[in-house]
C-alpha cells in the first residue's frame, strides 16, 4: 500500500492512491465473499449486498482528487463503505476482514483531527452489530486487528523520521547561518505540527489499540464458554467499546483521561487496576504511600497512562499472574513502580526502548523532566519505575 499521511496527499498521489485503494478494498471484499460463499445459509442477500459495495468502492477514484473541495462528498462516500461493512459484518462475520479497510481509508478521505472519528467509528460498528454465533476464523480476527496496528505503527514511524530529518536541517541552518532567523520560525512551527501527530499517535495506542486488543481478547474467550459467562464477556466488550470510543474522543480534544477528570490521581489508578483484573483475571494490587496531593495536570496523565501500558505490557505478553502497582509521594518527586511475576525479557531482545509501547513511555516521561527504567529478567518478572517532580 503506498505511503499516505493523513492530510498530506498531492494531486499526483491522490490520482494513484484512489486506483490502488479501491483494488485493496475490492479484493478485501472478493477474499471474504469466497470464504464465505459456502457458509452462509443466506448466501443469496449477502451476495447482494456485496455486488453493491463492489460498484460503490469505485466512485473512490473520482472522488478522491476532489475530497478536498467537497468534503461532505467524502463523507458520505467513507459512510457508505461502512454501511456496507456493518450489513456484511452482521450477516456474515467473515466480513470483519473487509471491515478493516475502514481503517486506511478513514486517514485516506480525512484529516488526522477528523479521520480519528472514522477509526473509531470502523473500531466500533462492525463489533456491535457483529452475529453472536461467534464463528469468526481466527485469521480474520488477526487481519482486523494486526492490520490496523501496522498502518498506525507505519505512522508513527514516518512522522519519527520526518520530525528527526527535519531537527536535522534546523541545527545545520543555525550553524550555517545565524541570519536565517525566519526559517528558523518556519520549522519550528513544522516541528510543532509534528508533535501534535506524535501526541495523537501516542494517544491511539494507548485507546484505540490497548482497547481493540481488550475487545479481541474479550470476544475469544466469549467464543468459549456459554450462558451467563459468555454475556458476562459481551458486556465487558460492550463496556471497553464505550470507554475506548469516549478517550478516542477526549484524545482528539487534547482533554485529561476520563479517569482522572473526575478524581484524583490514587484513586484514578485504583480504578484501572480493577479493570485490568476484572477483564483478564490477573491480581492487580495497588498501594499509595506519603502524603498525597494535587500534581499538575500533565505529570498526573504522564503516571496514568505509564501505569496504564505498563499493566497493559504485564497483561499481554508477561503472563503474569500478580501485579503490584505502587505510588509514593515524596516532597521533590513522584514514584510510581508496577511490578510483575511474569515471564520476563531481555531488554536487549524487547525492552529498553525497543518496542512503541516503551518508547511512549519514556516520551510521555521525559516530557515532563521526568526519568524512566524498566528493569528484567527471563524468568524474573518486569519492573517499571517512573520518577517525576512533585511540584
């Protein structure tokens, strides 16, 4: 797939792209209509609704040079397609792996501000109104999920290098030439832009993807048990859409995590804890020591959404089975450790900056003058600790 920033399309790549992305998004909906063309006993309609996606996915190519200029016609456009995607998705749960095209072509039709609404909207519609037969392949579910991150993970990576690049020629220019005082301003405000990707960027893993994957999690332990168990799941996956949705939408507004607008920072991490054990059955416990008070808005969601991927981390790939999650107040600094008994790694292999999950950390946390280390071991279990003024 080539290349497309959101927002940054010429008139050459729009006229490629809106070719190639409708044969992305045709042969998407091809594959899942072959594989769903024995197994579905209303075969019939659902061919029906797929003849019209498959004349409607070409009228990309018209429109795409001109989204610009007609923005609603974009809009209806990218609704139309996800029309499709919630009929087929609930007549035939094959079709989640078409519905994933959503995700590209959001950031294809629409600004980053707006395209993070369509990706919530395509995260979110096709899940509500999917059967409850719970047949899905597990390759289907692994497209719909992997693809997705993979594209948001290819953004991040692009605008890292265009931010470093871009740091590069500024030093340069000010070495060069102190009188090229006005280009200065010019990349500075660049640089600025760039950081509000960046931050966005951090903000879609830390919602978007942590609560796909809660969902994912969620739906295939669903797809095991039966009864009271199995609703039990489904309304934990009704729950993690909503609150995923609602941070998706604070995310976009540059507005504090929801848990924390209505309470304080211990308390905040109490609650998350309680979610994480309750979704994954993993024993989370917290404890807060010193005297605890009001931090400035940044430090607090800086620890928030440290402990949020940090118990994410233990959750996902530790295959721990305790976790404790400590906050110390102290008068200068802010110490908070989440320590696991899990499996452990090689910080050399996975860890020490290695992976986005930790490098967002580490980010979120220099930002704010702060410092962070994550100490492990095969075998030993992970401990990450993140040091930030107090005042």
């Amino acid at each position: 797939m080539i290349g497309v920033v959101p927002g940054a399309l010429d008139a050459r790549t729009a006229r490629l792209a809106g070719p190639i992305f409708t044969v992305v998004g045709l042969a998407a909906l091809a594959a899942c209509a072959f594989w769903g063309a024995g197994r579905d006993p209303h075969w019939g309609g659902t061919l029906a609704v797929v003849v019209v996606t498959a004349v409607w996915l070409p009228l990309l190519i018209p429109l795409l040079p001109r989204r610009t200029a007609h923005p609603w016609l974009a809009v209806g456009y990218f609704a139309g397609v996800l029309a499709a995607a919630v009929v087929l998705v609930a007549r035939n749960e094959l079709f989640t792996g078409f519905a994933s095209f959503g995700y590209p072509l959001a950031f294809l039709l629409f600004p980053a501000r707006w395209g993070l609404f369509a990706v919530a909207a395509t995260a979110v519609l096709p899940m509500l109104f999917t059967g409850s037969d719970g047949d899905t392949p597990a390759w289907v579910v692994a497209v719909s999920v992997v693809g997705p991150l993979l594209y948001a993970a290819w953004f991040v990576g692009a605008e890292s290098e265009k931010r470093r690049k871009a740091n590069a020629r500024l030093e340069a220019a000010l070495a060069e030439n102190a009188g090229l005082h006005a280009q200065l301003l010019t990349q500075a405000r660049e640089a600025g832009v760039l950081d509000e990707r960046q931050r966005m960027a951090r903000e879609i893993h830390d919602t978007l993807a942590q609560g796909l994957t809660g969902i994912v999690t969620q739906l295939q332990a669903a797809d095991r048990e039966d009864g009271p168990a199995r609703d039990r799941r489904l309304a934990q996956v009704r729950d993690l859409a909503r609150d995923s949705l609602s941070e998706a939408r604070r995310a976009v507004q540059a507005l504090r995590p929801e848990p924390l607008a209505g309470s304080r920072l211990p308390e905040a991490l109490s609650e998350l804890a309680g979610r994480v054990t309750r979704t994954s059955g993993v024993s989370v416990h917290t404890e807060t020591t010193g005297d605890v008070r009001p931090l400035l808005p940044d430090v607090e969601v800086t620890l928030y959404r440290v402990a949020q991927e940090a118990l994410a981390n233990a959750e996902k790939h530790a295959k721990a089975s305790r976790i404790g999650l400590t906050l110390s107040y102290s008068d200068e600094v802010v110490l908070l450790d989440v320590v696991d008994d899990g499996v452990g790694f090689s910080p050399g292999d996975r860890g020490d900056g290695t992976g986005f999950g930790l490098e967002a950390m580490r980010h979120r946390v220099q930002r704010v003058a702060g410092t962070l280390s994550v100490e492990s071991a095969p075998g030993r279990g992970t401990a990450v600790n993140a040091q930030v003024p107090a005042l």
